[in-house]
C-alpha cells in the first residue's frame, strides 16, 4: 500500500536530516501549509477547509503552538457574530538561512519562518574554490549575519541551498556540474549539519530557486505556470508547474542551454555538440560577437570598451555600446534574443506557461534583448499559447535566488510528515 | 481566502454539472482517492494516512457506503491481531463511459466505478460531419450498448470525452480546432446533458486522454513524468505531470506539431510559418515524400503500392514498403523520426520526463522510426536526462484513448468536493 501521492517524499535527503525534522502529524501539516498560505487562519476556517472536527483542530493548534510554530495574531474582522481568533505563523520560533551561490557571488538572507527578512548579506566568492572553502565561508558569514543583528540565541531551522549546476534534489547532491570543480557528489548537507547540526537542509539548482522566488514574492505571484530564463555565461531554465518547482525525473528538468538550435553549421559547444542554445546565444557568445567586431573596425565604440579593459570585452559592454546607440551592438542583442526566443516558442508550444521571467546577468542587456526574445516567441508560438503570455524581467534580481532558496526550505520543512 | 492548492478546481465545468455532482466533503474525497490508489483500504489504513478520527472516518465510511460508492469487500491478511475489513469502490454503484472521438474513428467503453470493463465498441465516424451528428450518435450507440450487455438500468455517473482538438478544459469547449468543422465553442457538455441528464461530463484533447491512459492502465503505469507523442497526419503531445494530465495555462499544451524545424526552407505550413514539425514529419509529409519517390522513379515498391490505389500513396504503405525491404521507404521513415527525435530532444531537455510513449497512425512505421527517434534524442539530449529515459510504443494502442477518457472522468468526479 503507498501513501498518499500529495504527501511529499524527500527520500534520501532523510538519511542526513531525519532526526531534525519536526514530526507533524498530517492534520498539522495540513493546518501549517493553509495558515502560511493564506497568511493566517481561524478555527473555523480551518474546519471548513480541512474538514476535521473542531476538537482535532483545537488538539493540532494547541500541539503547534506548544512547539512554537503558530500563535494568535489577533482578532478576525467582526462579520456579524463573534470575532474570531486568527492563528497565524510564529515569527520568533527560529530562523530560516537562504543562500545563493553562484559562478562569482555568494548572497545570503535570513527571515523567520514568516519569510520575513531579517538580515541580508552579498560578497563576490569563486564557486570554482570548491566546496570545503564556500560553505565554511558561507558558515562564517551567517554566524557573522546572526551577531550583528542580534539573533544568535534563535536557532535555525531550515536553510535552503542554491547551486549554479545540476541538483540530484532528492539526494542533496550536485551531479557532473560543468563549472564547479570538487562539488561533484560532495555531501552539502552532512558538512553544513557539522557545524548547524539541528537545522534541516535543502540544496537545488540555482536556476529552479530563482524561479521560486519569482513565483512566489516576485513578478510571477498569481501565475501557477513559469519558465524562468536565466542569461548568463551559460543558459538554464527553472520550471514552475502548479505552484510548485518541477524537477524532472532525473532532477536536471530545465536544463535548456544545450537545446539544438543549429546541427549542421553552428560553432562547437564544450558538451560535444555543435550548436547549442547557450554556444549561440550565451554571454559568452555575445562577447565573442563584439570581439569579432573589434577586430573586423565595424564599431567604434566596442573598440572603445576593448581597449580601455586592455584588450578584453564582456557582454556587460555590448549592452552600454547599444545604449550609446552602437548599432552593431544592438545588432548582436537582438540576434541573440531572437535565437533564444525561436527555442522559448517551442517551450511555450509544448509547455503552456503563464509567463515567461527573464533573469541573470545578461538580461542586463535591457528592453533590445527583452523585445527580440518576445517578438521571437510570438512568430513562432501558437497564438492561444501567447494572447496572455507576459514575456517579463525578473522582479527581485539578485534576491530571487535568496528568496526562492528560503521558501523552498520552508516548503519542505513546514510539510515533512511523520514517517509511519 | 483562497482553497487549499489540492482541491481540484473545475470553475466554469460546474455552470453545467453543479447540481450532477456528488458533493462530497473534503474527508470523503479523500477516503475515496486513497481507496481508488491502493484498491482498497481498512479503517486502520485510513486512520493511520488521513489522520482524522476513528469516529470521523466511521462516519464518512457509512456515508460512502449509504451513497453506494463503497463495500467491503472481504477482509485483509491476518497481520497477527485481528482481521480488518478492506473497503472498495463499488462495481454496482454505476456505469462510467468513456469517448475518444478521433478523426476518422470512434471508439466507445464502458467500465463500472473501479475502471472495470463492460463494454467495448469501435466504429468508423467522421469528426468534420460535426458535433450534432456525431454526439447523437454516440449517444445511440451507448444505448445500444447498455442494452446488449444488460446494464440499461444502472446510472451513468461520469463520462469522460477525448476530441481531435485544442480542448479548454475549464470549459469543456473546443476552441478554434483545426480539422472539426462546427466544433469551435460548441457546447458539448450541455448537449450530452440533454440526453444524459445525471451524468457528470468532462472533455478533453486526444492525446491528453491516451497520455493519461498509457500513464494509468498502459506502458506508464509506474512513471509520474511522461510525454506521450501521437504521430498521425498531425503531431501532438500530451503531458503527464507527477501522474496527472497537465494542460498549461490555457489549456494548449503539448501542442508540439508546430515547433519550428526549419524556418529558413522548410516547407510552408497551414499555420502560417514554415518548417513546422508536423509538415516536416507527419503523416502527410511521409506520403509526400513517398510519392516524389514514385514521379522520381526511385522505388519499384512504392510504384506499386501507388498503382494499386489507383495514383495514390499513404503513410501505411510506405510502412509496408520498408518491411519488404525498400530502401527508399527505409529512408524517409528514418529521416521522419530523426527531425521528431530532435525536437523531442529538446523538450527532454527542458521536460526530463521519466518515459517518452509514441502512439498514433504513422507509430505503425514501426521500429525504424522508433529506433530513430530515439538515436535522435540520445544524440542531442543531456546524458543525465537519458540514462534511464525509454523511447517506447503505445502499449494500449487504440485503448489508450477511451481508457484515458474514463480515468480522466473517474478523476475529476470523486475528487470533486462541496462548495462552501
């Protein structure tokens, strides 16, 4: 006999965490997920949602209040009767830590198990320096984070992980990550225990964290279906289906830099393939553009940049020449967004979405990047897929990833079930 | 104050069917759910994954039992105490019907409220002949069909539809279908209401309903992410996401028949791009190329399949063709199936689902198209993705469809619950 499939099954990750996970009942965790959902609730209210008797519902309240996780926040409006008492989350039972890492930066966030953010700290950090040397650092700065603002008695509960390759979700593990040399199947979640041993982890890919927080305090808040789009050296996707992060089956969903745009005649991509999405497309594509400019004489003002970085150019100056009104920068932008968005009309034919968000550092490149993307996907998608599908920036940028990071820990946390 | 994110929300289906539905309460939804997954449970299994009450699930069980949609139906190993009584659904509580309207073909079936078969029937009918003539007759035929196999005095709870077209599901409407004339926004579910004035109506797409079917009784069965892909004339996915028929934000996706291929020279398609997969690959395509091979005078084989229509050729034949060896036929099969495979290539890539299902018409090509979509997707998807991805065919074959249809209608009408 299995159990109920809405029940979520974290397996392996059990094995490092288990002890430290709080052990709700079902009936809890039903009554913790409509409460933070609905950012508090009374008993009659959770009768009629629940469907449990007001005895079970006064039991489960007063369990979670004893353990700290709800309390009353005051009165219900008065709707003709009697007031009534509205239990919400308890903002001083502990604290969440949520971290981003990413290829250059590490971005760090505490909020309480409201979500609300209680301290926010950034700081350029090489990913490539392994695991051993960022997560200690990222210990540091969260002890640091805590002394400063005064929270170093509270403890922390849950802490949610984003890393910038493929997550084994499940597991807690990066797999074959192209850009992060010795966090290959190292155990994050053992060696942030170490020193937080009574805090539950969660790791994910960076990617499918930011698309989270957009779902769910950015731009994509009343949208139930998003592709994220994140723009960078590289290109990736997180997918949110229902509300929810979906992962895939492997847990590498997304991963949409290596989608074939062009077999016969593009340029060799570092995974064996030849013209792949990001080899075309990518940061480091539109660099090589303007480089080639550079070295053709076909604009001025790229040479400008390339010679005041002493003969190096980034995608960050091809979206200032094209604000200077270079036009061979423009031109170079909008052959990328156009590619981009002739492979997200395919997506949104066999996904549906109800927005797609456009983040990471090339997204910087503004509105030329943003139209041709669109314009693309609008020529190419079927128009029932595309008459409401908003093709949008990121809303919270560089907190997207800190902000998704948290609420996945809260999501996963808040909703572990005892094991029978 | 919004619902609870698991409460299947139906909205506008319930102007229709509002008062044909059980209204059941959210605790006998889900005793109901957790006995149709595991085919049965005791009190103890329902207690122990529900957590309400021994009182609470007593009082659902007789309510249940007294509405006739469970029994018990003997009782569970002796574990060592005393035997418990397991309850089932009920297989004389009603008939559930399932349609999957194709088109050229109507297939029709019967099963009781465990998804049991009783009945069985398939006919050649046109969909452009429009949905008057061929709803009625469907109608006649379920008459016919009760009648023969003695179940005209038992009621018809549900009855789950599955049409050749883009299907807003909310609705249960048709909406701008490409090859069913007089369908557009014709209201299937009244229609059906006027004939079967008790029975709750879902409608959905084809191949969202064969999905569903291969995912719950078929080649899927023990696979929560799955694309299905039907290869006939047209090209169309349908989505199983964590086991359940995912339909996108306006109800559109899967369609896949439309992703560009080839935008520079691909052939021009009805939808107004060029290079579309389906023109490039479909049914249609594949008897193009064929008969350019007979002007061409390049196959003997296929000449004569031409001549023996009368200066005609089909997909089919060119199926027959290989299987004697052409290597012409050989040929066009293998390039149909390498410019699927890329495509399908990229949505693995993006989707990373845990089994591809190839279903429809041309499917019957057989395992050189098979083998070549799925050297396709080796070639240009991610290794994690597709270390443990199989390529496979329709198990249920003309099944998957009315199977799909009858879950589908299963589905939504015991997990719909009363409105507060």
């Amino acid at each position: 006999m299995t159990s109920m499939s809405d029940t979520p099954v974290i397996e392996d990750t059990t094995i490092y965490t288990r002890e430290i996970l709080p052990v709700f009942t079902h009936a809890e965790s039903t009554i913790l997920s409509i409460i933070r959902k609905n950012q508090g609730a009374s008993k009659v209210d959770l009768i009629r949602m629940t469907d449990y008797s007001r005895s079970k519902i006064t039991g489960c309240i007063n369990s979670l209040i004893e353990g700290g996780f709800i309390h009353t926040n005051g009165l219900s409006g008065n709707t003709g009767g009697r007031r009534s008492v509205i239990y919400t989350l308890h903002g001083n039972k502990g604290l969440v830590f949520g971290a981003d890492i990413g290829a250059t930066s590490i971005d760090l966030m505490i909020t309480d198990l409201r979500g609300k953010r209680l301290a926010r700290y950034e700081e350029p950090g090489l990913v490539k320096h392994g695991p051993r040397k960022i997560l200690s650092r990222i210990c540091v700065l969260f002890d640091r984070l805590m002394e400063e603002n005064n929270l170093s008695e509270r403890p922390v509960l849950a802490f949610g992980i984003g890393v910038p390759g493929p997550v084994d979700f499940k597991r807690g593990l990066v797999v074959s990550p192209p850009i992060m040399p010795g966090w290959d199947q190292f155990p994050i979640i053992p060696f942030i225990n170490d020193h937080l041993p009574d805090t539950f982890v969660v790791v994910d890919n960076d990617v499918n964290i930011m698309a989270l927080g957009e779902s769910v305090q950015g731009i994509g808040i009343d949208k139930q279906n998003i592709i994220f789009v994140k723009i960078g050296t590289g290109i990736g996707a997180g997918i949110i289906c229902e509300g929810k992060v979906y992962h895939g089956t492997a847990g590498c969903a997304g991963d949409i830099g290596h989608i074939c745009v062009d077999n016969e005649e593009g340029p060799f991509c570092p995974c064996g393939n030849r013209g792949c999405l990001e080899v075309l497309a990518g940061g480091e594509a539109i660099a090589r553009h303007a480089a080639e400019a550079v070295k053709n004489g076909t604009s001025e003002i790229l040479k400008k940049y390339y010679d005041q970085r002493g003969g190096e150019i980034r995608a960050e100056d091809i979206g200032s020449a094209a604000r200077e009104g270079d036009p061979v920068s423009i031109k170079i932008i909008r052959e990328s967004g156009k590619v981009i968005g002739e492979v997200m009309a395919g997506l949104v034919n066999f996904y549906n979405p109800g927005m797609i968000v456009i983040g990471g550092g090339v997204s910087n490149l503004g509105n030329i990047l943003l139209s041709s993307i669109h314009q693309a996907i609008l020529k190419r998608s079927l128009p029932l897929a595309t008459k409401d599908l908003p093709v949008v920036f990121s809303l919270l940028k560089e907190d997207a990833g800190v902000i998704g990071a948290i609420n996945l820990a809260l999501d996963v946390y808040l909703s572990m079930e005892r094991v029978y």
